[in-house]
C-alpha cells in the first residue's frame, strides 16, 4: 500500500511563501505522473501542479509563475514550492501518483498539509 505524507504547510501572510514536501513510502521513479492537489474548505478537490517522470512540469493556471513544483526520485519526495501566495491559495494540500493512461490517482489520499495565508 503506497502512502505519502505530505509536510511543510502552515500560516503565512499574503505574499510570503512556502515549501511543501511530499514523502513517498515507495520509490517514485518510475511514477508517470506526481502531483499536488489542494482541497478549500466547501469545495472540490483540485488539480494544482504536477510533473512527470521525464521532469516535464505542468500548472493550472491559478499558480503558473508563482509555484514551482519538482520531484527527487533519490528521495522519493515531490515539493512544491509556493511564492507570492494569496488569501485564495487557503486549502489542504495533498500529493499522489498517476499511472501513464490512467486519470485516477493510485493511492488513497493522506491528511495533507494545511496552508493558511491570512493577515
């Protein structure tokens, strides 16, 4: 059963940053897709930032040019580093896995980190 624990959220004001990390109990190498999700209170869980095991990485468009997402496959760790965040970036943020072809994510979700960005 792979688990990740996600790590690093916490309570920041607008502008400042954060750097969360994603630790898998599995290696990540060969992982197709490794991404981050946040969920607000109220509303859906959604897509934040991505990358694939060729290192290519992809954004949504609310966080392009203000987070930078990597993965270590030594560490078996994915990041996300968050700059510039907002009061709207208020969510659960929570990391897991595709597989090439497949939309769903392959392991059960964790508790996630909280991030907070209030004044």
């Amino acid at each position: 059963q792979v688990q990740f624990v996600e790590s690093g959220g916490g309570l920041v004001q607008p502008g400042g940053s954060l750097r969360l990390s994603c630790a898998a109990s599995v290696s990540i190498q060969n992982v197709y897709f490794m991404g981050w999700w946040r969920q607000a209170p109220g509303k859906q869980r959604e897509l934040v930032a991505g990358v694939n095991s060729s290192g290519t990485a992809n954004y949504e468009d609310f966080v392009k040019g203000r987070f930078t997402v990597s993965r270590d496959n030594t560490k078996n760790t994915l990041f996300l580093q968050m700059n510039s965040l907002k009061p709207e970036d208020k969510a659960v943020y929570s990391c897991n896995g595709r597989r090439a072809f497949d939309p769903n994510c392959f392991a059960a979700w964790g508790q996630g980190t909280q991030v907070t960005v209030s004044t």
